[in-house]
C-alpha cells in the first residue's frame, strides 16, 4: 500500500514540473531562512546560560535617582568584599576591572598586543564554569605575582611547551609567573578573558589614575575603602531562596553607611541569564530584536507554507476527476487523506534536505553578516528541537489542509465538472496571500527605518569633530615625551594638530561619584563622567564653549574645571560660573560650560561631564589628519612609537572606524533585515506567480473569448491582475500600522533617534505594488499574448 501511495505521489509530482519546483523551491528557501534565524536566536539565549551556577549567579548594579534614572554596571571596589562578610544570602563574590586593552605581553623576544587582559578575584573561577587544564582550579593565583591565561594565548606564546610556571611580562615592565592555563570561554559567555590578573595586584600597586592611589599614606589605604571609583564588574553567587529585594535593601544600606552623601543609592541585583538581553531595570537591551528576529522566522515559514497551501487547494479544482475516479473504485477518504498527505510529505522531505544543504553552504557567509559562530551540529539538541518543532509545525500547515480538501469532494459532481472552488476556499486562500503580502510590508517598512535610524546616527551632529583624526595610547615610556613626540608629528606633512586626553572621545567609560559643589542640596549624589585634557583638547576638537573660557596652560588651570550643559542643569545652577566644584582629590571652580557632546552611543543620553587640567594623566594622543595623508602619518606615528615603545607593537585607531564599530550590531541588524525582507518578498512573489498561472489557466476559454471578441492585451491583464492587487492593497493597510508599532517600539532603545516619516511609508508601499504587479503581470501578459483559436480549440 505504501508503494502504491509513493509511486502516484512520485507521477503527480513529476507530471507537475512548475508547480512543483515553485512549492520545493518555496519550502527550502523558508526552512533553510527560517532555521538560519533560529539558530541565531538560540545562540542569543544561550549567552551565560551553560554555566552550572547560572540560576544563582547576579550581577551587581547601582541606579541614581536623577532624572534619567542611569544605571551603573560597573560599580565600586568595596561592595564585593562587604557583601560577602555580612549578608547571609551572599555565598560568593567576585570583581573584574578590565585594563582597557592594547596591552603588552612578552615572553621572551616574542612581544604582542592583548586586548582581554583584566584584573580578578581568585573567587572568579568558582563561581563561573572554567576548565583548567593547568595549575589549581582551587588555588589559581599562587600569589599576586601570578595569573592565569587562556588555553588560545598559551598556545599561542609557548606552543606544545608547558606554560605554568614561565614568567612573561605584561603592560608597563611587570613580572608575572603563569600559575594557571583554563580553557577558552565559548563566544556565548560574557566572562570571555584571555589573561587574568589578581586583583590584590591592582590594589598593592601605587596605582594612579584621575588622582586615586592606594598605599599606606593615602586618604584610601587600599580599594576595599575605595568608595568612589566606579570600575569593578562585580558578581554575587547567592544561596538558594535568596530573596533579591532585601539583598538590594542591604547592599543599599551598606553604601550608605560608609558613604552618607551618596544617599539614596538604589541597588539592582540583575540574575546572569538576563544580563545579554536586558538592562538591570529589566527594560530592553536585545531581548526585542531577539523577540522580533524569532517571530521573522516563524513567518518567513508560515510564507512559505502559505504558497503551498494557496498552490495545493487552488489546484484542487484541476485534480477534481482524479479524486472522483478514485472514490468511484472504492477508494476511503482515509486512504485518499493518505496520498495527499504522503505527496506533501515526498515534497517536504526533499525541501527540508536541500534546506539542509543551503544552511550548510550559507552558515559561512550568515555568520560573516551576523557576527556569529554558529555552528549546525548533531550534538546540538537544542537546535535540532527547534528544527524538529519546526519541520512538525510546518508540515502540518501545509500538508493537512489541502489534502482535507482534495478528499472531500463529491464524485458524481465532480466526473460531471460541477465542483467550484467553493467561497470558503477562495476566501482562504485571498487570506493567505493578505497574510503573507503583511509580512513582506512590515519587513520593508522596518528594513527602511533602521536604515534611517543609521544614517540619522552616522550624520548627526556629536557636539565636535571627530573626523580624519588618528588616536592611541601612548603607554609610560612615551607619555613623559609627549611634547618631543608632539613636536617630531607636526612636522610631518598632513598633520593639522595633536592633542592630549585621559579619556576614549568616542566611549567615555570612567565614572566617578566623589563629587561635591556649592549649593549642593542634601541627599542628592550626582556622577561625573571626568576628563582630563590639556589646553589644545578643546580647541582640537572644536567643542563650543557657551560660558566662561576654557584652559590657557597656566598652573592656575589645575583648579579650573570645565562643565557640560547637563551638568549644569543636574547640578541646579543657574550662574555656575565662579561656583565651586570638587571632583575626587580636586578642589577647583567652574570656569567654562561647554556645549553638550556625545561621549557614547546613541542609545545612551548625555551624561554629566567634567573636564579637568592634568596632563599627568592625559595618556592618550589624537591627530588631526589632512585628507588624503592618513598613510604617511600612521608610519610617522609607528616611527615614534617604535623610539619609545621598542619592539611592543603599534596600536592606532581612526575615530571613524571605532565609530562604526559603536554600532556594528545596528548595522548587522539592519543587513540581516535586508536579507530577510528580500527572501519574504521572493517566497510571496512565488506564491503569487504560481496563483496567476493557475488562474491563467483556469481562465484560458474566458481569455480566449474575450479576445475573440475584441478585447485588448491591456484589459486582459487588467482583469487577471485586479484581484491580486486589491490584495496587496489590504495588505498594506494591515502591514503598515504594524509595522509603526513595531519600530516604534525598536527606536525608543534609543536617546536620539529619528522620526518615523509618511515617506517611508510611501516608498513601501510602492514597492510592493510593483513587485506584486511584476509577478502577476508577467504571467497575465503571457496568458493575454497566447492565440486565442489554439485555447479555445484546447479548451
């Protein structure tokens, strides 16, 4: 009996080339697109899942109670080493503080640059998953002069030779021995290091940045009395049933007991698994375009399936006699129910394994555009669950549908042609093409928002000029001969101007909460995002001064402090001018209000500045490059690098690119949604082009009259197009509020964005009538165009 239903099924499908070929091609190109993006959205999910603390594991936060309601993510030393003595919840605690990257490592007369080098709690390794495949898990760090590294760099400095125990040196000439070699993290981990230092190193060295050190003399002995540097990743492994409201109530209570004037100081204790896709508020921050990109897969197979279904029940009509004959012979609706289920699942089958073969052969390129590395596995059972739900769910949609209705129909009626498509049918099936036409609006609609959204970011105005200008960090050996280094660059031809700051223009990250200025209320604690310059820095960069004036390089300007517009009004000034205003160890005045500036993504607001005179601490170098010398000045710059900095490595930035790489995840949404509304509107107009061929053929005695009888190719193809483009038409009104909402709701992730215009809406909707009007109108033409007496005789 199965043979018997294979060989009709294989007949059937072979005798109907089109439409088979329309409905494979169909079927593959949404399951491969469709499980592409699944893969991507599990990839997502997956961030800090697989660690086996993961359920117990919280990131630490603080919020303020300003009007922007900021939320902190790296926060103060203390709090880690606090928690852990005095709340019972607390089992654990570990802090990270990154170095900022571009860091030597040397081992022997091999010297490269490593960009994830950071300081960390030996505690760090018992709270996350590491593998070590060296040293003592339980005891990582044999001392402070010590640390750990990953398998890939010991790999990569010491080849097959045992690395433990070797000593190497990193950053400014310090001595470390490897204590321990742990396995990489996998790319779904945030905590993703390459070497790790102990942080007791951190607090031991006279370490100096912005005016703090900690040593015995010192107003802060050590970083556990550090109560104003914002810079530790800090993560609590709590019992199980902790309850995290009254843990954030004592991590609050904590800080403000050694802190007072920071009160209040809410804390958010944000569970690991939550932390990739969600802010600490537990607002957005991916989990949108995660949620977005999973429903695209589902409708992108829906797509496709919806030209199988609009395909199989539209032919119906034309296998009508073929169902009849075999009722008429005894067939039951079960064993009929049974070929077209078994025809479905032959055309399913081979869909799904060149779907398999088109995901392999566009894994390579899908994750150069996304980003990922993603990998289709056997031993990936999660994947295979979604693939396998999937392949089930889409099966049954397109298979049981049109094969209840093939087997329905009465055989006398049939054998005497009196069987319609029925007004349930071709509603259903004008509901399909609605569905489908929706989607493909709604993805060219948000594909043109982000790219506006882009556009708007990579245009608008940052509040200074960042363009054709080169910056890096000059390190210790360098930064003492700065004027020397400065001198020798002017000299070369292309360069404009050189300057000094402590800070990154484009990514300021350090904060600091040791504020205090006239007029401060009480219980207000206010967060600085400082900067250390020199005289030429805003001039350099040509930030507006709105009052006062800024540094002139005399020693007077080490008490003179420069303020942004926010925090002006943060602060509550209305003459700020003359008004003091401390920063950390700096007791100075308010000499000059700058204009606003944008110091981070666009999806941040525009936080509190202070710009501050020491070039002490200004340790990295901007050059501003004329047009067309960028080359010339960057082997300048290795030259002087390579005087001071010997055989480690240059590293060196244009501003612009580190721009765009700000928003790289933008941009890979917004080529990944381009790609994705493509093969939406591919799969619909193969829906629509089966459609106007069926209907072509249906129509072929009408046609054929109506020629006869003088009508004009022109109205021909009017008459078969008009339905469809009635379609289209309700698909726009459905697909555009849609599709308002949707981007809506994506463009309030950020600070400054663009307005959602009536043009995008226009152009979209053009686009689809055209493209719908394309696949019709061809077959419509061809249909028209064909000799009329032939059709007729046929018919």
């Amino acid at each position: 009996m199965i043979r018997n239903y294979l060989k009709t099924a294989i007949r059937n499908i072979v005798a109907r080339k089109f439409y088979t070929l329309i409905n494979i091609a169909g079927l593959t190109t949404g399951i491969a697109v469709g499980l592409l993006i699944l893969l991507w959205v599990q990839d997502e999910y997956s961030v800090d899942a697989f660690h086996s603390k993961a359920d117990h594991i919280y990131k630490v936060n603080i919020t303020d109670t300003g009007a922007h309601g900021r939320i902190y993510s790296w926060i103060i030393a203390p709090v880690a080493t606090f928690a852990r003595q005095e709340i019972p919840a607390v089992k654990d605690a570990a802090r990270i503080m990154g170095t900022g990257g571009n860091v030597p490592f040397a081992y022997r007369d091999k010297v490269m640059i490593e960009d994830r080098v950071v300081f960390a709690d030996a505690s760090l390794f018992g709270i996350f998953d590491f593998s070590f495949t060296g040293g003592n898990a339980r005891q990582p760090y044999a001392n402070d002069a010590s640390l750990v590294i990953s398998r890939s760099l010991a790999v990569k400095y010491f080849g097959k030779e045992d690395p433990i125990g070797k000593q190497v040196n990193i950053g400014n000439d310090e001595l470390f021995n490897i204590s321990g070699v742990v396995e990489d993290m996998p790319v779904t981990s945030a905590v993703r290091y390459d070497v790790f230092i102990p942080i007791q190193r951190f607090n031991r060295l006279a370490y100096k940045e912005g005016n703090v050190s900690y040593n015995s003399t010192s107003r802060l002995p050590s970083m556990d009395a550090d109560w104003h540097r914002f810079g530790f990743e800090t993560y609590l492994l709590l019992n199980s049933g902790a309850d995290i409201k009254k843990l954030e109530r004592q991590l609050q209570a904590i800080h403000e007991r050694n802190k007072p004037d920071d009160a209040p100081v809410p804390y958010i204790a944000q569970p690991l698994k939550q932390v990739h896709l969600y802010r600490a508020d537990g607002t957005d921050g991916g989990i949108d375009t995660v949620r977005i990109f999973s429903l695209v897969a589902l409708l992108i197979m829906l797509v496709a399936c919806i030209n199988y279904v609009n395909l199989s029940t539209a032919r119906a009509m034309l296998r009508a006699k073929e169902v009849s004959v075999r009722k008429m012979i005894g067939a039951a609706r079960f064993q009929l129910l049974m070929q077209f289920l078994i025809e479905t699942a032959l055309v399913f089958m081979v869909a799904v394994l060149l779907a398999v073969g088109v995901m392999y052969l566009l894994l390579p390129l899908y994750n150069q555009l996304s980003g990922k590395h993603l990998l289709l596995q056997m031993q990936n059972r999660q994947a295979w669950l979604y693939i396998g739900l999937a392949l089930l769910g889409t099966l049954a949609a397109a298979g049981i549908y049109p094969a209840l209705l093939l087997s329905s129909f009465k055989p006398l009626q049939a054998l005497k042609g009196k069987v319609t498509a029925g007004v349930g049918n071709v509603s259903f099936r004008r509901v399909l093409v609605v569905v489908q036409f929706s989607v493909s609006v709604v993805l060219i609609i948000a594909t043109l928002i982000i790219g506006n959204q882009l556009g708007y970011i990579r245009n608008k105005n940052l509040g200074y000029d960042k363009e054709n200008t080169l910056f890096f960090t000059m390190r210790d050996k360098m930064q003492p001969h700065y004027e020397a280094v400065k001198a020798e660059l002017l000299k070369q031809p292309g360069v404009l101007a050189v300057t000094r700051t402590s800070a990154n223009m484009l990514q300021n990250g350090e904060w600091t909460g040791d504020t205090d200025w006239e007029g401060k209320p009480e219980n207000k604690a206010l967060r600085f995002r400082p900067m250390w310059v020199d005289e030429t820095t805003i001039p350099f960069f040509k930030i507006p001064i709105l009052q006062g004036a800024g540094f002139t390089g005399s020693p007077a300007d080490s008490f003179h402090i420069m303020v942004n517009e926010t925090a002006v009004k943060e602060m509550g000034l209305t003459d700020p001018i003359g008004k003091r205003l401390r920063i950390q160890k700096v007791n100075g005045v308010i000499t000059a209000v700058v204009k606003d500036y944008h110091f981070s993504s666009m999806r941040e607001k525009i936080e509190p500045v202070a710009i501050l005179y020491n070039h002490n601490n200004a340790w990295r170098m901007y050059i501003k490059i004329a047009p067309g010398h960028s080359a010339k000045v960057a082997a300048a710059v290795e030259r002087e690098w390579k005087r001071y900095n010997g055989q480690v490595p240059a590293s060196y930035s244009f501003m612009e690119d580190d721009f765009n790489k700000l928003y790289l995840s933008e941009q890979r949404v917004s080529m990944l949604s381009w790609v994705f509304a493509a093969v939406t509107i591919i799969l619909s107009c193969l829906g629509l082009l089966g459609l106007a061929t069926f209907s072509a053929q249906v129509k072929t005695r009408e046609i054929g009259i109506r020629k006869v009888l003088g009508a004009g190719v022109t109205g021909i193809v009017q008459m078969l197009a008009r339905e469809f483009m009635l379609l289209v038409l309700v698909s726009l009104l459905i697909g555009m509020p849609l599709a308002w909402w949707a981007m809506n709701k994506w463009l309030a992730n950020f600070a400054y964005r663009t307005s959602i215009g009536w043009s995008v809406f226009l152009l979209a909707g053009i686009a689809a009538l055209l493209i719908a009007f394309i696949s019709v109108g061809f077959q419509a033409a061809k249909a028209a165009l064909a000799n009329p007496v032939k059709s007729l005789r046929s018919e």
